[in-house]
C-alpha cells in the first residue's frame, strides 16, 4: 500500500547552498520511479549539472 502523506520539506543544495523545497509532489514522483534518496542539489544546480554533462559529451 503506497503512502500519499507526503508533506513539503526544506532541504539545503550542497552545492550552492541554498534552501530549497522538495514537494510533496517531487516526492511521490520519486517513489513512483523507486528513487530512495532525496536530491541534493537545488532545481537550478540539477539543471547546470545537467547541462555541464550534456555539454560534455559532445
């Protein structure tokens, strides 16, 4: 039985620093695809990392 009590947490970007929300909806999309650990970085260092690898592989 899947648990829908997810609740907005605030974690910090271990990169950058800042404060971010991980949403209740962020969270039920990560037990919906089996992720168990909680992101670590911010939307927008998700998003420059993301970019730097793509760039990389080039």
């Amino acid at each position: 039985m899947e648990n829908n009590n997810y609740e907005d947490i605030t974690l910090t970007c271990k990169d950058c620093g800042a404060e971010f929300t991980f949403t209740a909806g962020e969270q039920e999309f990560y037990a919906e695809k089996g992720f168990t650990n909680q992101p670590v970085r911010c939307p927008a260092c998700r998003r420059a990392r993301k970019q730097q690898r793509n760039n990389n592989n080039y």
